[in-house]
C-alpha cells in the first residue's frame, strides 16, 4: 500500500505498526507538506456500510475536540478504498518518539518516579477526556508514546469505543462483546459489560504502572482463557521491594486499588490517580530545581556528553596541532636565528680580521718610513760629525 493516496491527499510511507483496531501508517500530507500518521480500519461491508461511516466520522470528530498536551491531535477522518477494501482512516499528528513497552522492555528497567511521572501525564489526559465522556477502553504501554522532550502521548484516544459503536451498528458483533487487548482489561471489560465507565482505564493504568514498575504485566499467562480467568478473579503479586525496588508504599497502595476488580474499590477517578501520584514524586525544591529524571532526558544527556566528549576530542586535536605548529615553527625561527647568527659572527670575524690585515700594513709601512727617516737623521748627523771634523782649527785669541 506504500505510495497509496488517501482522500486525494495523505501519501502513505512505511507501515508503522498493527493490531486489532487496524494499522498505522506513516504519511505525508501533500496539500500541507507535513508529516501526519494514518490509522487505517476495514469497512464494515453489506448494507450497513453508510451508517457506519457516518458514525465513525461523528465519533472521530467528537475526539478530535480533545485538545490536550499529552493527547494526539486528530486532523482528518474518512473513507477510501484501499489494495481494493473499502477503508475507514484517521489522520493524526505524528509523534516522534518511542512507546511505553519499548522504553521497559529495551535498556536498564526505568526509575520508579519516571514511571509514576508519566502515569501521571496519561493520567491527565484521561482527566481531560473522562470529562468529556470519552473513554480510551485500550490504556497500554504500546498506545502510550514519549517524546524526545520527556512529554507522553496518548495514542488512539476514543478508538477503542468509536469502532465498538460502529460495528455494533453494522450487526456483526453481538452486545457484550469484550474489545481491548487482554493484558491490560479491567474484568468488567473482559465480561463484556454493558455501561462500564472511566474507571475501566483507571484499571488499564494500573497495569501499565505494574508493568513499568516490575518488568511485566499483573498476568501474564500465554493462554488467553487463562489469562481472562487472572483477570477476573486473581489478585496480581503485590509490589515489593524485589520486583519493584524504590517504589515507595504509598504509590505500591495506589497501584493496588486501581487494579481492585470491583471498579467501586478504585480511586473514583483519574484526578485522584494524578493527584496521589505527583504527591508521592521526588520534591524538585524551591524554583525551578532539578525534575526527575527521565529516560529522554537521560538520553539526551548521554548524548550531549558524546557530543561534548567528540568536541573535546576535536579541540584537544586541534590544540594539538596547533602546538605542534608553534614549535615546527619556533625550531625553523631558531635556526634562522642561529644561521643568522653564526653568518654575522662570519662576516665579523672576517670584517676583524681585514682591518688587523690594514692595521698591520699600516704599521709595517709606518715603520718602514720610520726606519728609513732614521736611516736618514742617521746619516746627516754623521756627515755633520765628518764636516765638523775635518774643518781647520780654530786659532785661540
């Protein structure tokens, strides 16, 4: 179905994921070049097909005026025919992120306080829906999705009753029919009970918060009718420090009471839920203080140190380099230093040793000129002497 084109305007990519209420798909919203998610259900064949229709746009409409922060946002809804079946489809916001399971299930067990943090969100959002008489009828780790921010989205908001409503218009389930996934059912849905109420999420919750706490759902029998017995009439194993350590009593009796199987033993509603569950959390302090801690955030911050560590890593090769620049540099300076050096010490020595060259020859011309005026007095003073000699005496008066 990859590349199909919904009501002339969703482009379907990759199949995201399945299950009973149909697929999920990713897509692209060509008219706004966005990216949208499109759950994808089989039409209701025979003569019921209009109605049906009309009554899943009505419902998909009624849960598209649920804006909240932790709730999907709806776009569109509508019918098409697709690898030849006629489809119902609903558009939706696409949350990038990962869902609840895969978070317990995939790396170390979450802390007790991120766990009961985001119960806590889908908590709200149930707050927000309960009063607008919407029912999820399908709380579970996999319809529960956290953003890279550490915010939880609900998905499948009011799914799980738009599509009982409308196959029970078309006949072809009988009233009574359990709808939902068996791990997470509260014994009022698994019988099939007519007019059940909030309080059947409220149990659904508490089973994800068994599940986030322990590893694993409060029954887990690979037989389903097995399984439907656990639900009905077994008590789960109660928390304990060995399979939920940390979780403080108070939030281990909360855990407790959502998942009593008379929905009269329950908290009365989802604000309560919230309200017990927030004030069990760590106190973050005055001001904005350090929340706790949450698998996104202890993620983003194993990535912020990678990210730090690489540019650390760069900055120290760089530095590196860098020094070794400085000194390749410093060594070529010291060495045309010293050629300089030694060539000026040359040319000195050179330049000294020509003037004491000149200054010899000088002197040696200087003395030879003055050997030779000494040659000269010399001789005069004894031609003198000799005319002195040889001139007649002198008679004496």
């Amino acid at each position: 179905m990859r590349g199909e084109l919904l009501g002339g305007r969703y482009r379907l990519g990759e199949r995201l994921g399945g299950g009973g209420m149909g697929e999920v798909w990713a897509a692209e919203d060509v008219r706004m070049r966005r990216a949208v998610a499109a759950k994808l259900v089989d039409a209701v064949p025979g003569r019921y097909g209009d109605q049906v229709e009309r009554r899943f746009v009505h419902e998909v409409r009624s849960a598209a005026n649920l804006p909240h922060r932790h709730t999907v946002t709806v776009h569109d809804c509508g019918e098409d025919v697709v690898a030849g079946r006629r489809t119902l489809y609903l558009v939706m916001e696409h949350v990038d992120g990962r869902d609840l399971r895969a978070v317990f299930h995939s790396g170390p067990r979450p802390a007790w306080h991120e766990v009961a943090d985001w119960a806590g969100q889908i908590g709200s959002a149930l707050v927000a829906a309960h009063a607008h008489g919407i029912l999820h009828r399908d709380i579970k780790p996999q319809n529960a999705m956290l953003t890279g921010e550490g915010v939880v989205k609900v998905l499948d908001f009011g799914l799980a009753k738009i599509l009982r409503e409308s196959l029970r218009l078309g006949e072809l389930t009988a009233g009574g029919t359990a709808l939902g996934t068996l791990p997470y059912m509260s014994p009022e849905q698994c019988r099939g009970d007519r007019g059940i109420d909030h309080r059947t999420d409220l149990y659904s919750l508490g089973c994800l918060l068994y599940e986030g706490f322990t590893g694993r759902p409060p029954f887990t029998n690979p037989a389903p009718h097995a399984l439907l017995r656990q639900q009905l009439y077994e008590a789960p194993r109660p928390l304990t420090a060995r399979n939920a350590p940390g979780v403080p009593p108070g939030i281990a009796d909360l855990v407790a009471s959502l998942l009593a199987k008379d929905p009269a033993h329950r908290p009365p509603d989802a604000a309560t839920v919230v309200a017990r569950l927030r004030a069990e959390l760590p106190d973050p302090g005055p001001g904005p203080g350090p929340q706790p801690r949450t698998a996104a955030a202890d993620e983003a911050a194993a990535e912020l140190l990678r990210r730090t560590e690489r540019e650390a890593g760069e900055l120290r090769a760089r530095v590196e380099r860098d020094v070794r620049r400085v000194r390749e540099q410093a060594a070529e300076d010291v060495a045309a230093a010293r050629a300089t050096a030694r060539r000026m010490l040359d040319e000195a020595q050179a330049n000294a040793i020509g003037l004491l060259e000149h200054a010899k020859e000088r002197a040696d011309a200087l003395l030879r000129e003055t050997e030779k005026d000494a040659v000269r007095l010399l001789d005069e003073a004894r031609a003198r002497a000799d005319r002195l000699a040889s001139a007649p005496a002198r008679p004496q008066p």
